[in-house]
C-alpha cells in the first residue's frame, strides 16, 4: 500500500531513526515569554516539591506516601487503612480533573507541570547548556573524537547529573517513610541503615538513566497520559497549534527572499526556518499537525514568535488554540461534554469534602470474640465478649478512654488498662458487655458503644448484642 507522503511522519517517531536505532534529540535552547513562565513555575514546583517530606501541620508531614506502612498524609491531613474510601475517592477526582483539564487544555499538563518535564528541561537540559553549549556545541561535541575537551566536558556533565539524583532519590525517599526518618538515618550513617542506603542507590540509578539517557522516551514510549491524549482530545481540544491557514496560505510555505511580495506569490508567513523544530524537545515537527509526541511545553511558539518579529510578521504563526480555531475562526464552546464532565467533578469533590469534614479524629470498632456464644451470669446479666480497635489519628494523646453503653443499660469491663491512646496509633483488646435480660427486646440486639475521652463522647460504634430467644 502506497504511504500518503503528507502523514508519513506518523508511520515512525522522531527518537527512532531509520535503521530502527536510537536518534538522540539536541534541542536548541529555548527562549522567550512562555519559557520565563515556565521556569518560575517550575522553580516554585520544585521548591514545594523538595520542601513538603519535611513540612509538618500541626505535627504531619505534608505529604507522605508510605506505602508499607500504610500511612499516608496528604496535605497534612492523615489517611489510614480505614480511610481507605477516602483515598479511592481522591483518586476519582484526580483522574476526572486529568480527563476535563485534558479534554479542553490538551496536554498542557506534561509541558507545565509534569515532574518529568520540569526536572529534564528546568535541571538536567540546563546543566548541559551550560557544560556543553547549545545545540549546535553539543552536535558537534557528540560527533568529535575522544579527545580531553570531550572526555572532561561528558565527565563532569555525568557526575553532576548523578549527583542531582542522588539529591533527587533523597527527597523521593522522605516522601515514602517520613522526612525525619530520612534525616535520622542519614544522621546514624548507612551502615546502620544499609537497607535505606540500598534504596537510594536504585531510584539514583533510576533517576540517572531516564533523565541522562532515556529522557523524552519516557514521555514518547513510556507516560501512558500521552497515549490517552488521542482519545480525550477532540477538534475543540485547546492544544499549541500550528495556524496553517495563515502559514501555507495557497502556496505553502517558503523561505523569506529579500523584496518578495508573499502575498501576491500565495505563500504564508511561514519562512520554513525550522526553528521550531529545532528546539523541539521531543524532535517533532509542530506544522505537521497534532501529534502524540508533543508535550504542549510552548518552546516552538517561543521560537516562531521570535522569528515573526525579525521577519515583521505578525505573532501567534503557532499560538494556544483548538482545531476549530484555526481552521473555521470559531471561539472556544464550553460544549455538552465538557459540561457533563464538570458536573461529575463537582459532585465528586462535595463529597470528598463531606466525607473529610464528616471524619472523626478517632475510629472505633467493636466485633464480637468469633465462636463464642452469649453467657448468663448469677445475678441475671447476659454476657457477650468483644474485641475492640481504636485508631487515633490526631497529633495528640488520647487520655482516660473510657467506654459506655449508650442505647441500654448495662456495664463494660476492660480486660487490662485503657488509659492513653498515643497520637496516630492503634490500641486492641477485649472487653466484656453485660446487660440484663429484662432490658433486651430480641436474640440479637442492636447497641451503641460510646468512647470517651475525658468523659467527653468522642466516637460511638453500633453492634450487635447476643442474648437469648424471646
């Protein structure tokens, strides 16, 4: 089958070359308004992102993910197995906001916010610039001879970008068990804490060989959102676009040629500098059309407005816009998708929030002892025996717990003590609840259970009750 040569740039990826090998990409340095942007976000991303393992609110850690043992903090507050319903439902709101963010923004994300992105083009992109140049330095260092200039430039490049993911897999691992756990084994030394210092090693080696070696594969091959972006987007989809309207025009394209009149030639104000494909940071070429490769980072519009500006022609050639945009001249519709997306989000959101403001301080559960019957005591009570587990996920102590029937009369005893429940802790025991028969109206009773602190009714539990047929 004959290949349409106008979409032969979709049978194959920029990073691939034609023999199937790995084409590394040299993008030139960007420049300009969007850039600024992008680096004071990023540098503020990346100061909230070093800054929360170690920021604390009312004695957590901002945000901790310790999956092993299942602690998690999320925005200072704290999630435990119990609020797992709580998790899922975050979850939800994330992907809904991705799918809606997507659908009308495109992938601005990856471009703006990516971790991936901020770290490859805001770190490790500049810290080559400035070892070994710009793109056209750094082509031809590649193609040189091992020579001094070479050997030193790429050792010295290697080692700071190990050194930056050393610092990197740091912080990744205060996020995984605690900022002050991370600190204290580095106080104690590896040798002490050889498991952690293993841990380090491996995401240093991971961090290393995407960030030095892999890089823009990760969003090309790897990232599965850029895979989804074929399916969110659609003609209304706002993406950075190639206004080809105005740069083909009926000609095409054509490079500037001194006291040309474009206009009456019928070429658009595309000149085919290809600057834009130059800075590219994944090796694409904007003016071919949407594309899964692209990362909406705004380096090409950057570029092209630079070059419009030297060649007197009006900016926005590639600019923020839908395909509607470009090829009809239409605004921007908040159409019916978008409004049932944001419907669903809303929903989502009110009760996440409902269930987080609905969350108590401390969860209680009470469970009747597994194979055990009800008993009836000498002086006419019947006896039915509990495990209990209470979970305390404030930042301050629980003091002289005490249990109480609410719903009946009737007595608890505590096998053991119960006086204290540490700060974001678990406590588990057995207790004994007795109620007379006279006071029961079935075989199996419903009851509440208050827990009190400080003779202060701070969570209450309903059960069952055993007792005998009535």
């Amino acid at each position: 089958m004959e290949t349409n040569n106008k979409e032969s740039f979709r049978d194959s990826i920029a990073t691939i070359n034609e023999k199937g090998n790995r084409n590394f990409i040299y993008p030139k340095k960007p420049k300009g308004i969007f850039y600024q942007y992008r680096t004071y976000l990023s540098w503020g991303l990346i100061l909230f992102m070093f800054a929360s393992p170690f920021v604390k609110i009312n004695g957590n850690q901002f945000l901790l993910f310790n999956v092993l043992e299942r602690k998690f903090n999320i925005f200072g507050f704290p999630f435990w197995p119990q609020d797992f319903h709580l998790l899922v439902i975050s979850l939800l709101v994330s992907i809904v906001f991705i799918i809606l963010f997507t659908v009308i923004f495109g992938r601005i994300f990856c471009g703006w916010l990516c971790p991936q992105t901020i770290f490859m083009e805001m770190v490790f992109r500049k810290i080559e610039y400035f070892i070994e140049g710009d793109r056209t330095k750094q082509i031809k260092l590649e193609k040189q001879v091992w020579n001094f200039e070479k050997i030193s430039k790429k050792s010295i490049k290697w080692s700071v970008f190990f050194i930056v993911s050393f610092v990197i897999s740091n912080v990744f691992l205060a996020y995984l068990i605690g900022g002050d756990v991370l600190i204290e084994h580095i106080k104690e030394g590896p040798v002490n804490h050889l498991s952690t210092f293993i841990y380090l090693l491996v995401f240093t080696v991971v961090f290393y060989f995407v960030f030095a070696w892999f890089r823009e594969q990760a969003c090309i091959i790897v990232c599965p959102y850029g895979r989804l972006q074929g399916v969110l987007l659609d003609n209304k989809s706002i993406n950075v676009a190639y206004d080809y309207v105005r740069g083909e025009s009926i000609s095409g394209r054509q490079k500037l040629r001194k006291n040309e009149d474009r206009n009456l030639a019928g070429f658009g104000d595309c000149i085919d500098c290809k600057q834009c494909v130059q800075v590219c940071p994944t090796g694409i070429d904007i003016r071919n059309g949407t594309q899964l490769e692209c990362v909406n980072c705004t380096a090409c519009i950057d570029a092209c407005d630079d070059i419009m500006d030297k060649s007197g022609f009006e900016r926005g050639l590639i600019r923020y816009a839908s395909e509607e945009n470009i090829a009809n001249n239409e605004p921007f519709e908040f159409n019916a998708r978008l409004k049932a997306y944001t419907v669903v989000l809303a929903l989502l959101l009110s009760v996440f929030v409902l269930l987080l403001v609905l969350r108590n301080d401390i969860e209680s559960n009470f469970l009747r002892l597994p194979g055990q019957t009800y008993q009836v005591t000498n002086d006419g009570f019947i006896n039915n025996i509990f495990t209990y587990n209470l979970v305390n996920k404030t930042t301050h102590d629980m003091e002289q717990l005490s249990f109480k029937l609410i719903s009946h009369k009737g007595k608890i005893e505590v096998i053991g003590n119960l006086i204290t429940l540490k700060k974001q802790s678990l406590s588990k025991g057995t207790i004994f609840i007795k109620i007379k028969v006279d006071d029961l109206d079935s075989s199996k009773e419903k009851i509440n259970i208050g827990v009190y602190s400080n003779d202060k009714l701070i969570d209450t539990f309903k059960t069952n009750f055993l007792g005998p047929n009535k």
